[in-house]
C-alpha cells in the first residue's frame, strides 16, 4: 500500500511541476512586446498644408517624436516613447497656432489625440493590452492631421454664410 502511495504521489509531482513551467514562459515573452507593423500609417499633408506647418516649430518637434512610436519593440519603449509625446503634444497646445490653423476644428482633434495618448498611458500603467488604444490614437491623429487639408482646402467664406 505504502509503494502504491509513493507511485501515485510521484507521478502527480512530475504532471503538475512540467505543465506549469512551459506555459509561464510562454505567456511572459508574448505580452510584453509590441508588433508595430499592423499600425496605420501617417496620412499625408498636402503641399499648402505642409507650407503652413513647416513655419510652426512646436508642430514640427511634436511630429519628430510622434515618429519615434514607429520604432518601439516593447511596452518600455512605448511608454517612453508615450511620455515624451504628451509633453510635446502640451507644447504644442500651448504654443500660437498660425492664423490659418488657430479655429476650434484643429484644436477639438488635438484634445481628442491627447485623450488616446492618456489612455494608452492608462492601459500601460495597469498592464492591460494597449493594442486597441493604439489604433484609437493612430486613427484620431490621421482625423487631427486630415483637418489641416480640410481647412486649407475649404474655399467658402463664413462670413458670407453668416451674414443675414
């Protein structure tokens, strides 16, 4: 009896230590680096846009580091990557907008690319999958960029609109 005990006690030992270790390690590697290729690309400025943009220097500095979220490998990386562009993004808030681009359209898209900014910081602080905020943010920020077409296209006059 005694021989039975020791059998049955020795193959749960060596069931239950051999399962465990191997799905520890797999579930470490795979959540903690990121895959940058699924991420949307920047949409593009056009020409007079890019004029107009090129004179503000906040903008220009806060695109550089927007850039370097293309480089990440890791959540480190991100939230690095994550903090120094909300500092930027509260330069450049805080910076004179040039006379073309100072209308609520631009501003109202700018609030919304900070609010994904401090979710992903969010979801990193609590160690939840940043993915989705991150194609939130890459969307909002192609919608803040998309504006700046919109406005320099648009050829209407408000004021013609709202004269009575």
């Amino acid at each position: 009896m005694k021989r039975m005990l020791f059998f049955v006690m020795l193959m749960l030992v060596f069931v239950s230590c051999k399962d465990q270790k191997e799905i520890a390690v797999e579930d470490g590697s795979s959540e903690y680096e990121l895959s940058t290729e699924k991420w949307p690309k920047k949409l593009p400025v056009n020409s007079n846009a890019q004029a107009i943009l090129n004179d503000w220097e906040e903008f220009k500095a806060f695109e550089t580091t927007f850039d370097a979220l293309y480089n990440v490998e890791n959540k480190d990386d991100l939230a690095l990557a994550i903090d120094d562009l909300i500092e930027k993004q509260k330069d450049l808030e805080a910076s004179t907008y040039p006379e073309k681009f100072d209308i609520p359209q631009i501003k109202s898209r700018q609030k919304i690319f900070k609010t994904y900014m401090l979710k992903i910081k969010g979801d990193l602080f609590y160690r939840l999958d940043p993915q989705e905020s991150i194609l939130q943010m890459f969307e909002a920020y192609n919608a803040f960029r998309n504006q700046f077409n919109v406005v320099v296209n648009n050829t209407l006059d408000t004021n013609l609109i709202l004269e009575e």
